[in-house]
C-alpha cells in the first residue's frame, strides 16, 4: 500500500485558503461561482486549485463537508431525543432549512437524491443517505411511515419540498406546512 506523504506547510495554507474563498464564493454566487474567481481571491493559480480539487463538485463537497457532517450527527441526536416519526419529520425540516440557507448545498445533496448505482456517491451523499436510511427504517418499525417508501424516495421527495418553499420565498412555516403534508401522504395505514 503507497504510503501517504503529509501536505507541505505552503501547500496547507493554500487549500485551507481554497476552502475559505470557496465557501464565501459559492454563499454570494452558489455552486456556479467563477473557480477561477475563487483561485484569484486566493491568491493561487488555477493550476493549483485544480490540484487540489480536480473538480467543481471535489471543490463544493470540501467547503460543504462540515456542515454535512453535522446534518448527520444531527439525525443522531434527534433518534435519541425523539420518537422515530418525530425525529424523522424534524431531520427533514433541518436538512430543507440548511438547503435552502446555504447557497451551493441544493446542488450537493442532490448526490444523496439520485439514482445509488448510477455514480459513485460523494463523501457528503452517503451521510446524508445513511442519515436518512436510520431514520425511516425507525419511523417504519414504529409503525409511522408506511413500510414500501424507501429512504432515496423520501429524500427525493423532501429535495422537491424545499424546491417548492424556495419557490414560496423559503420561509420556515411553509418548509413545515409542506412537510407535514408530504409526511401525512406518507403515514403508515
């Protein structure tokens, strides 16, 4: 197995400066801010960002991992917190609000939302995915959601939810409205 050679300090600076121009650019122009724009804010060149993050989703994912993480520890917290269905429901309502609130995550995610054997999911799908995975599997043993909807298809369906509030202006009480009418859609027996 080839060993892994640690990052010289220069090269540190320069991809924690990539991350930290990265996310402020894609929080004012979303997924589609210039990388070029982002390499010049940083002070390196393209060929150095591209090093670094070989692609634009590479680049999003890296800036995004954090957050992502913590939508997963999150789900966590909230099964140990709540009934299954409730922990289930509030998940969603945090996944939407911080899709909506973070320019750039609508676009990530979607690599939770699509097909599983069509690509390789990214680091940032697969803790969304197994999130979502333990949480409805919970609220179908509890009897709260019906047992034939898989954990893709509610994720599926949540990403049209907070397309659909983003359309209404984003505001929390429509995130929950909607919400609450996909779950009662989806509501066992």
């Amino acid at each position: 197995m080839p060993q892994v050679r640690p990052m010289r300090a220069d090269a540190r600076r320069n991809h924690e400066r990539l991350l930290a121009v990265a996310a402020e650019a894609f929080a004012e122009h979303g997924e589609n801010a210039s990388l070029d724009d982002i390499a010049k804010r940083a002070g390196v060149g393209s060929g150095t960002l591209y090093r670094h993050f070989p692609t634009r989703r590479a680049l999003l994912e890296a800036a995004y991992v954090d957050r992502v993480e913590a939508l997963g520890t999150r789900a966590g917290e909230l099964a140990g917190q709540l009934p299954p269905g409730e922990a289930l429901r509030e998940w969603l309502f945090e996944l939407s609000v911080g899709t909506l609130q973070v320019r750039g995550m609508k676009a990530l995610l979607s690599s939770a939302v699509t097909d599983g054997g069509a690509t390789t999911p990214t680091v940032c799908g697969t803790v969304v995915q197994g999130a979502a995975v333990r949480l409805v599997e919970a609220a179908q043993a509890e009897g709260t959601l019906r047992p034939d909807v898989e954990p893709v298809e509610v994720l599926r369906l949540v990403h049209g939810v907070t397309a659909a509030a983003e359309l209404g202006g984003g505001r929390t009480e429509e995130i929950r409205r909607y919400l609450r009418l996909l779950l009662e859609g989806l509501r066992a027996g």
